[in-house]
C-alpha cells in the first residue's frame, strides 16, 4: 500500500464532499428544508462522494492471492466485522433515541453518527467487492471477467436511478437493472473454477467457509432494509449507495450460497481429480529428473517415489540387471525402494516374475492364485504389478509395484506406471551412461597427470667418470608405472644410485614416486651412509603412506675413484654383480641382498634391527645391475615367467659390452620372450660398469 498525491487528493475531496453535507443536512434538520430538488443534487454529491472514496481505496488493493482458501477466510474475518458493525450501530442509534422507518436525526450527535456509518458502509462495501474479485478472478476467462464487470455496472446504474424514485417509469428501470444484477450473480454458478482445483480436504474448509459467509452476508443484506434502523439510516443518508449496499450484499449471499453447492457437487470427484494433479506433478517431476539429474541414485530414488504417490501402492521397488562381460550369467540387484526394504524384499525370489517380464512385457498379479503360480504365496501384498524399464530396446531391469488390496490396479493406472517405466527407463540409462563417463574421463585424466609426472621423474641421464660409465631403462607396463629410479652426486667422489618400486598401481602409486624422489634428493645429499639415510627414508614415509602402500628400495652409494661401494635394500629384488673369473674365463654372478624390510611396513627402531648394509669393490670389468621384478615376471604366450634364473644367465653373456649394449641387449631378449604378450608389471634396470 502506497499513499500518492493523487490517492490523497481523493481522500480530501471524498472528506470535504462529505462535510459539505453534513452541513447541508445540518441546515436542513434544523430548519426543516425538505425540497426534492436540492434533495436530487444531494444525493448526486453523494455519489460523487462514492466514487472519489473508490478512487481512493485502490491503494488498499493487494495483489490477488493464488490460494482461495486464504481468500476466503479474509471475507469470513470481514463478514464478521461487517455483520458486527450494523448491529452494533443499530443499537447505538436506537439508545440515542433513533427509529426505523422514515429515518430523520434528531440532533447533532445522531446526524454525525448517520453520517460515519453511511461512509463506513460505503468504504467497507468497496473493500469487499475488491476482496471479492481476487476470488472470482482465479484462473478466469474472459468471460467471467466480463461478467463481473457487467454486475458492478448494472449495479451501480440501479444505484444512480434510486436517485428518481418519484419517477415511475425510472423505477421501472431500476428495478430492471436491479433484477439485471441478480441474474448475473446467479450466471457465477457456472464460472466458480476455484472450486475445481481445490482437495478433499480444502473443500470441506471452502464447505464451511461458503456456509458461514452465506449467513453473515444474508443477515447484512436483510439489516440494512428499509424496515431496519440500518437501512433507514442509510436510506436517508443517500439512496444510491443504500442500494448500491443492498445490491453488494444480495451479489455475495447468492455467491456463497451458489458456492456452497457447486462445493457440495465436486466433493465425489475430489479423488479423481487429486489423482490426476499427481499424475501430472509425478510426470512434471519425473521430467526434472530426467532433464537436470545425472545421479543414478537420485534417479532411482526419484522413480520409486513418484509410482508410489501415483499409484498409491504400498511397496514400490527397482530391479537393475547387471551382466557378466565374461558369462552369459545376469544378476539382479534391487536398486532402490519406496515404502519397503531390500531386507524385506530379499527373503522371496521375483524370478517367475521377470522370466515373465521379459516374454510378456509386464506381469499383473491380482487374486492369491496368480501369487502361487509365480512362487509368491507369502508375498505380503494382494495385487502385483512389474513392468520393463527398456531403453533404447535395452532391457535394464524391473518396476515393481504392489498394494495390500486386491484389484488395486485398473487398466489406466497400468497405462501410467508402464509411461513411467518407459521414461524412467531412459532417465536411469542417461544417468549411468553419464557416471560412466564422467567416471572413464576422470580416469583418462588421472593417467595423463600421471604418465607426465612418470615421464619428469625419470632422470634425463645418469653420471659417467673415466672409471665408469651408465645406462638405464624404465618403462610402466601400463600408462602409469609404480618403479622409480634415480642417482644423485653426494660431492666430489661419491654418487648415490637407487632403484624401488612403489606396490600397488596407478596415480596413487605415481604420486608416490614423486614423494619418493624428493626423500632421496633431500636425504642422499646429507646422509653420511647408506644406512644413514635407509633409516631417514624411512621415517620420512612411513607416516606419509597409506596402510595398503609400502616402497622396496635398493640404495647403492659408490666412490667413483676407489670403485669401492656400499648397498642397503629395504625389501627389494637384489642387486647382480657380474665379474669376470680371470682363470677361468667365465662370468661369476654375484646377489648382492643385505636384510631389510619395505620402507613403511615397520617403526624406526624395528626397521632399523632388521637393516643390513653389504660392501664389496668393483673391479675392472665388473658389472652392477639393480632391476625391478618385471623384468623376471614377465611371461610368454604360454604363461612361463622369464625368471631370475633366465635373466641372470642373459646378464652374464651380456657383460661383455657396454651398459648401452647391455640395455639393448636386454630388450631384445625380453621382446623374443613375450612375442607380443602384455608386461604384468613396469620394467626397470639400471647397468653401472667399472672399467
């Protein structure tokens, strides 16, 4: 509500209109001036004065409310009010003296009485026509707008003639426009589409509602008649709007009264029309669903619920059809519930039911003697309905629903559970097509992220000396690997070789390695030997690895002037000295394997017991290989594995050559071994050869 200027120049013309006149009927009573002229411009005043308080009294127009029934109990609240007011001012005319009929005040005190209730009435009649409209005007036509407007015209032309009473042939007219009124309020009868939209239960409230303001607004309508003090009062005060009151009144006595039994007929077809708004907000929701959830779960859940609401079922459930790449076997799986349990449901086997699911496109169990025969008998439910969820002509699982009444299940509801399964189907398809997806791209990222760190993880190249020179070759089985090789130099002399595997595989085995990088340029840099710094790697991961990750590590730190070396290993494959036998010619393979537990498996102090460190120097000749075990693991067609053995005796005819040769020659034989066959695991050798 917002006060204007123009809303206030409304209100100050309607007040000095309305002081003008009391004024007027002040001289009037006074000097007994009774003269039909003056009299006819009296009541014209009045009018005027009407229609600048309607002007005015838009403001307190809101804007209309969707719900009737909050319409409603605001005209009941007015009604009563209404109904109140013209009895209480009745009264309080009478003990001042005041009587019905032919209405004149006697003094001061009854004429400004007279006065605020003429102009009382007259604000309150608008207010309850503006009220009235919000109700008639849900969910109209043009019609019953027209309709509408044509009552308040004719109403008010009724109005306007009272004006002529002496005339007879203008009487005539008003009665005419008078009875006009009335026929169109009776017409509302067939225009009250409020009802239409309304509950069970919200009917029964607009029952009470229509009944009650029948009365409140029959009783205003019979006290402000001419044989009551309310209406002479208003009748002397101005014709016009005493009949405009009456004619208001009448119009909303047989509105109510017309409502109260078009109310009566539409309470039997509540039940249909309930369930029809569920049907189609189960189908509105269900689209929703479709168009904005990808969550299968939320799909699913979704289903359940809306063939529950619509069908009123008291068991809705979804079978899901999960199938064996490897078999021809399928299994089913129950995917979500609706007023029941998987627990509950688990205890009977639907078999029967989906073999005739499958042929017979849906099933429909409705007495005890179907139950039997689909193996249902302690089924606790007397009508059974499954139907397909096919999308696509891809048959993805079943649609339960069951009631505790037999027959529950007419064709039409039949017809609607089967639109639902239809398009559920395809809502439960997309939405595990796109959690595949999302899955499959999530997982081709990882690996990218992965296989590029792998790539920067590697060393670019390994050091070389005039006493000894390097190679290496690392590649992961799949598109990220699990072992990690490195070397560092310590200061002038000395250099730190290691080689490990990180067990498990994927992005959380290569996150490892990283982490396992930075241990060992950080602590093969400080630690002062190979112990030293087995036991700092240790502490440094084992509070950083999950329970299921360990790392199995073979550390070597070499003088690069003595050739005199020392190795630890925490759990790894060992390392193979190659040396040739001066007397003999032959090549002696040396297993290098000090003690030592996977880095994480134990504490500091156990690790540390268990810990071995071996020392050897390498002569001219000798050769030092450190590798992962998928070198020995790898197999042929045939399922033999390459093993320690075959590789051992493949390094000895290798050694002759340099650790570039070796490398290559490795390769050769592994690729002959495999013919084709897929590595189990990452590859990793690193060949260091003392000249």
């Amino acid at each position: 509500m917002r006060l204007n200027f123009r809303n206030s120049l409304y209100f100050v013309a309607a007040g000095s209109i309305a002081t003008l006149l009391l004024v007027y009927d002040w001289i009037r009573i006074s000097i007994n001036l009774e003269d039909p002229v003056l009299n006819g411009f009296r009541s014209l005043f009045t009018i005027a004065a009407f229609a600048f308080l309607y002007a005015a009294m838009r403001i307190f127009r809101t804007k209309k409310s969707a719900k009737p029934l909050e319409i409603l109990r605001k005209l009941v609240a007015y009604g009563f009010f209404s109904a109140a007011i013209i009895s209480t001012w009745g009264i309080m005319l009478e003990n001042r003296g005041a009587s019905s009929g032919n209405f004149m005040p006697s003094n001061i005190m009854q004429l400004l009485a007279t006065t605020a209730f003429a102009f009382g009435i007259a604000a309150f009649v608008i207010f309850l026509l503006m009220t009235m409209s919000d109700i008639i005007y849900i969910k109209p036509d043009r019609k019953v707008r027209r309709r509408f407007e044509l009552f308040i015209i004719f109403a008010l032309a009724a109005s306007f003639l009272s004006v002529f009473d002496g005339s007879s042939f203008l009487s005539v007219l008003r009665d005419i426009a008078f009875g006009v009124s009335v026929f169109i309020a009776l017409l509302h009868i067939v225009s009250m589409n409020w009802i239409v939209f309304l509950t069970k239960k919200e009917k029964y409230k607009s029952l009470v509602h229509s009944f009650v303001l029948m009365v409140l607004f029959g009783y205003s309508y019979a006290s402000i008649g001419p044989a009551n003090l309310a209406g002479g009062v208003l009748g002397f005060y101005s014709p016009p709007m005493s009949e405009f009151a009456k004619i208001a009144f009448l119009f909303l006595t047989i509105y109510f009264s017309l409502a109260f039994i078009v109310t009566i007929f539409h309470i039997p077809t509540s039940g249909v029309f309930e369930k029809k708004k569920r049907e189609l907000d189960s189908y509105q929701n269900l689209s929703k669903v479709i168009t904005n959830v990808m969550d299968t779960s939320e799909v699913l859940n979704n289903t359940v619920a809306v063939v529950g609401a619509v069908t009123q079922a008291n068991k809705v459930w979804i079978e899901l059809r999960y199938e064996d790449d490897g078999t021809s076997t399928e299994e089913y799986r129950i995917s979500a519930t609706h007023r029941t349990s998987q627990y509950e449901l688990s205890t009977f086997d639907f078999g029967e039911v989906r073999k005739a699911v499958r042929s017979e496109k849906r099933v429909i169990v409705q007495d005890a003697d179907e139950f039997v025969k689909f193996n249902l008998k302690n089924f606790p439910a007397k009508s059974l309905l499954a139907v397909p969820l096919t999308a696509h002509d891809d048959y993805i699982g079943v649609l339960y629903a069951a009631h505790e009444m037999p027959y529950a299940f007419d064709d039409e509801e039949i017809s609607t559970v089967s639109a639902f399964a239809d398009t559920a189907a395809v809502a439960i398809q997309n939405s595990l097509l796109f959690t595949k997806s999302i899955e499959n791209e999530r997982l081709q990222h990882e690996l990218r992220i992965a296989h590029e760190m792998q790539l920067k993880l590697l060393p670019t190249s390994l050091p070389s000396s005039d006493r000894f020179e390097t190679d290496f070759l690392s590649f992961p089985a799949f598109e990220v690997g699990s072992d990690y090789i490195d070397c560092s130099r310590i200061d002038g002399r000395r250099y730190a070789f290691v080689v490990g595997d990180v067990s498990g595989k994927g992005t959380s085995a290569a996150f490892y390695m990283a982490y396992m990088k930075g241990v060992f340029q950080s602590l093969s840099a400080s630690a002062r030997s190979p112990l030293e710094f087995m036991m700092a790697a240790n502490e440094a991961v084992g509070s950083t690895l999950q329970k299921n990750f360990f790392i199995t590590l073979i550390y070597v730190m070499l003088d690069g002037e003595t050739g005199e070396a020392s190795v630890v290993r925490a759990g790894h494959t060992p390392g193979v000295l190659i040396s040739p036998d001066g007397e003999a010619g032959e090549m002696n393979c040396r297993l290098i394997r000090p003690a030592g537990a996977g880095l994480g498996l134990e504490q500091s102090d156990d690790f540390g017991r268990h810990l071995g460190e071996e020392k050897f120097v390498l002569r001219h000749n000798d050769t030092l290989v450190l590798y992962t075990d998928g070198i020995t693991d790898q197999r042929n067609p045939g399922g033999e594995d390459f093993g320690e053995q075959r590789f051992y005796d493949l390094l000895k005819e290798l050694s002759d050559g340099s650790p570039t040769e070796i490398k290559g020659g490795i390769i050769r034989a592994l690729a002959e071994f495999s013919q084709g066959t897929d590595a189990v695991d990452d590859t990793t050798v690193l060949i260091l050869k003392w000249r």
